[in-house]
C-alpha cells in the first residue's frame, strides 16, 4: 500500500523544497559578482518637478534566463499534467486505473444503461435558515432533479421539518460522527446499490445557490460521454461583505478564468456542487484501503478535513475522466470576517497538505504537490520582496524612479486587473491599487505558513463546523 | 541640487543610506530582481491568450467511436473540445438572441 508515506512530513518536505530552491538562488546571486546600485540621476519632470531616477536593469542575459525559467517551469508542468492525465485515461490496467476512460468506453460500449437521471445529496446539519432557498434554486432548475433527499446531519433545529415542507425526502444520519463525511457515507450506503450507470448523483451544500442552466449542462456532458465520471461547479463568490468580500470574489474569478483556460481540467470538484457517476464512486468505495487511502467501503474519506479535494484526488487516481465547465456555476458564501476567513483557509491548507501527504508523491498528485511548492516559494519571493521595499523606505529619504521596474510593475497591474476583468468596476477597482491585494496575499501566505507548520508538529485542528453561517443568522 | 543628491545618499530615516551599498542589500535586490522577472514572465503569460498545442497535434485524441451513452449517435471531439464547441454555440445564440 502507498497510503501514509508521508504524513506529517509533508509540510517539511515542502518547506525544505522551496527553502532550497531560494538558497541556491540566493547563492547562486551572491557568487556572481554583484556590484552596488549606481548612484540616482537628478532630473527634471516637465521642467519643473526635481526628481531621482535610476536607470540601471539587470543585464539582458541574467533577463533572458530568468524569464525562459519561468516559462520553461510553466509549461513543463502543464505538459507532465496532460500527460499523466492522458497516460491514465488511456491506460487498461483495470487493477490501477479502473476508471480509465478506455476502460469504461469497452464496458460500456453497445449498452443503452437508460437516460440520465439526477438524484441530489444535500448534506445538512442544521441549515434551517439557508436549506429554503437552496431547495428553491434547485427546484427551479431548467432540468429539474429527479429527486432530492436531504441528508440531515445530527439537525436539533427544523431542518428536517423545513425539507419535509418542500417535499423532499430525508435521510436522517444515525449515530453519524463523522460529521458530513460520514453522514454522506451512509447515505450513500443507502442508495448507490439501486443506481444505473446514468442515475447521477449529485452532492451539494445546503448554502449553495446554483445556477440557472447548471444541471441542464451537466446532464448533456453526461449523455454525450459515458466515459465522464464526474463534473464539478465553478464557484464565484456571492454579492456582499465589503471589501473582505471583494478579495474573495477577485480570488474566485481568476480561479474560474484559470479553470476556462485549462478547458475545464478540474484542480477540486468542489464540496459546493459536484455530479458523480455512479461507477465513480463505487470503484472509489471499492479501492480504498487498496490503491488509495481510507476505510474499505467509504465512498468519501472521513480522515480528511477537505473530503472534496481527497475524492478529487482518489478519482484522478483511479484514471477517472472529470470536468469543471464554464457553464456549471455556482454561487457560494465568501466569509464575513477576517477571522472566520483564517479558518476556513487554514482548513483548506491543513486538508490540502494531509491529502497529497496520505497518497504521497504519485502521477495523479504530481499537480498538487507542484502547487503546493509553488505556494511555498511564493511565501518566500513575497517575503523577500517585502523585505527589499520596507529596507528602501527606512533607508532613502528621498523618493527615487526607478523605469525599468515601474515598466514590469505596470505589467504586473495589468494583469491583475485583465484577470479579473469580468468581475465588473468593483474588482477592477480593487486590482488596480495592487497594494491591498498584496496584504491580502501575504495574509494568505500567512495561513500557508501556519498550515505548513500546524501539519509539521502534528498540532490537531480543532475544526467547528462553518461557525460563519452560524454567526450570520 | 547637489546638496539634494547629497542628502540622498548620506541619510536615511532608520538606516543609513550607506545600507544600499552593503553586501547583503545588494544580494537581496539581485535575489529579488531575478524573482520579480521569472513571475513577470508567468504574469505575461496568463494576460496573452493560451495556446493549445494539442488542437495542432491531432491523430490520437481523434475520436474513432460516440461517446454518447446512447450506441447510435453521432461521434464528438474530446472532452475538453467539447466543453469548447457547447461554449461557443452558447455564444453564438446569445448573440443571435440579441440580434432578435
């Protein structure tokens, strides 16, 4: 077995990675013989303002290197995803890559398993106040679900009652504790022995508004290939917030471009709303404890903290084919104070790491552990150049221009508000003064810092359950 | 003006500007200089429209037989392309809606 090969030392062996990779630069700097800056040129702005330039850029070689670095690492990546992705899907080792798309096509092939039908989870644990208007999007779908059951989760308020109302069916959860993992495991348990290979299951949070058009477009993927075993939301964040709110929206639409220019090739099905054949996660259910980590017979694994992106893995793991198209959206709650934020990154994080920790470094995690890596040097440019900016400001007294940096700092601003064009005057407002959202991004690498630390010292995580949507009644 | 230069380099408000000079300054800007161009080069890259190497290199992502879960219908691309081609008759009806 593979399982636990890295545990804790995940966070080692990423911070150890990235710290290396900055010392060898840092070395490799040093050894070339560097010579101080010039002294700044005195000039003069339209004949009348003093100001202090400096004109000195690296050399044209050091320029070149860097760059062909960068865009090497980038597309280097991208390639060796592609491929493990390909070498999966077409694989017909049924023992490593059961969900191979090759395989299922010759399963499958010449068999009509019924049109496609969607039965939808909605795991919930005292969602009275929000379970009403997310049973009302989703009954006011185009293509309606053709059944909905409410997976109530130890609910002591009129959850149940409020699903009953509506006419849904329920699940209760008994002696469930292992929160929503646990309670979908049983349901699931329940009803996935009756389901066809085109009886979808959909798994949504009861906080989680979709929208219109979504499962219309998903139930058309699922009808023109049967080889697709999974098709996960894009999640933009809801109205809302101020400007908290703001940094999250920015996050989520360059997340969903970054998804459209990937065509689709899914980083998490997201816990917000994601559609499974049922074969997927059967074959999961069927090889954990085996080729991935888990209990033998759970669908999803109730030892992560972000079960979305541990089911995500064991699919690319199991050579399944899944997708995050453009036109399956959903809106989801962004966090209303700076704290409830912090936690719900440091969940993510501290999942994240313990997820490509259990399965260690394989093809399917390959990805992960790349962005983790690259995370963890961002940490580290980010601090340096922090470092450099603050060390300038105490040390001059006199503003000095610098053009060849101001020129790649446009750039820099320039893409910061191409990519969230689409947000509207708001987001582009926000990306155009670059300063907060570099606060914002130093508070998220604050977070990567303390997740990397927290999984290193095996300190536990005390984890409530979304003390946000508590706090917002 | 020379007095202003001079001021420039001899003072600084926690540091003296002496600072700049030093070794470790000196590495740091380096260090950062070549970070800030290798992630100019990846911020170039995510404003230009990506390029898609394998809509050049065709042959094994052609598809021989339907996807489709019913046996007799038509064959479609791959998956990705396929997300592509739905995208783009959204498109086109949007625009036709609009031009109605």
């Amino acid at each position: 077995m593979r399982m636990g090969r890295f545990d804790r030392a995940v966070g080692v062996v990423i911070g150890a990675t990235a710290l290396g990779g900055a010392l060898l630069l840092w070395f490799a700097v040093a050894s070339g013989g560097l010579t101080p800056a010039k002294q700044p040129t005195e000039g003069f702005v339209v004949g009348v303002w003093t100001v202090f330039y400096n004109t000195q850029a690296p050399p044209p070689q050091a320029i070149l290197v860097a760059i062909a670095v960068g865009l090497l690492l980038a597309a280097g990546l991208a390639l060796l995803e592609r491929r493990v992705s390909n070498r999966s899907r077409r694989s017909t080792d049924g023992q490593l890559y059961p969900l191979a798309a090759k395989l299922v096509m010759e399963q499958t092939r010449g068999v009509f398993a019924g049109p496609v039908t969607l039965t939808v989870l909605i795991p919930a644990y005292n969602e009275e106040d929000l379970l009403a208007g997310t049973l009302t999007s989703l009954l006011a779908q185009s293509r309606r679900p053709d059944r909905v059951i409410v997976v109530a989760d130890n609910c002591t308020d009129s959850t149940v009652a409020i699903a009953r109302q509506r006419g849904v069916e329920v699940i209760q959860s008994q002696g469930n504790t292992k929160k929503k993992a646990g309670a979908l495991n049983q349901a699931l348990t329940a009803i996935l022995p009756r389901q066809g290979d085109n009886d979808l299951v959909m798994v949504m949070d009861a906080d989680t508004r979709l929208d219109d058009g979504f499962l219309a477009a998903a139930v058309t993927r699922f009808t023109d290939d049967r080889a697709l075993m999974a098709v996960g939301g894009l999640f933009y964040g809801q109205e809302g917030f101020g400007l908290l709110g703001q940094f999250q929206r920015n996050e989520y639409i360059r997340y969903a471009r970054e998804m459209k220019r990937r065509r689709g090739r899914v980083f998490v099905l997201t816990g917000t709303a994601s559609i499974f054949r049922p074969a997927a996660l059967r074959a999961v259910a069927a090889n954990r404890g085996a080729t991935i980590p888990g209990t033998p017979g759970d669908v999803y694994d109730t030892a992560a903290l972000t079960e979305d992106n541990e089911i995500t893995i064991a699919l690319k793991s199991l050579g399944a084919l899944i997708v995050s198209p453009t036109d399956c959206t959903v809106v989801t709650e962004v966090m209303s104070t700076v704290r409830t934020l912090w936690r719900q990154r440091l969940r993510w994080q501290r999942g994240a790491l313990e997820n490509i920790g259990a399965y260690g470094m394989t093809p399917a995690t390959l990805r992960y552990w790349a962005q983790q890596l690259g995370l963890g040097y961002g940490v580290i440019a980010l601090g340096a150049f922090t470092l450099l900016t603050l060390l300038m400001f105490v040390s001059v007294d006199t503003w000095v221009w610098f053009p060849f940096w101001l020129g790649l700092g446009s750039v820099f601003v320039a893409e910061r508000v191409f990519t969230v064009w689409k947000g509207g005057w708001r987001a582009r407002a926000l990306a155009i003064t670059i300063v907060p959202e570099l606060v914002y991004d130093l508070f998220l690498n604050t977070v990567h810092v303390k997740g990397t630390i927290d999984i290193t010292f095996g300190r536990k995580a005390a984890w409530g359950r979304a003390p946000e949507k508590r706090r917002r009644q | 003006m020379t007095s202003g230069l001079a001021q420039v380099i001899s003072s600084g408000i926690l540091l003296p500007a002496s600072f700049l000079q030093s070794g470790f300054f000196v590495i740091l800007s380096a260090f950062v200089a070549i970070n800030t161009i290798v992630y100019f080069a990846l911020a170039v890259a995510k404003i230009l429209p990506k390029v898609y190497l394998v809509d050049w290199i065709r042959g094994a992502n052609r598809r021989s037989e339907t996807r489709s879960i019913r046996p007799n219908a038509p064959i479609i691309g791959e998956v990705e392309e396929h997300v592509e081609r739905r995208e783009d008759d959204g498109r086109h009806r949007a625009g036709s809606d609009r031009a109605q």
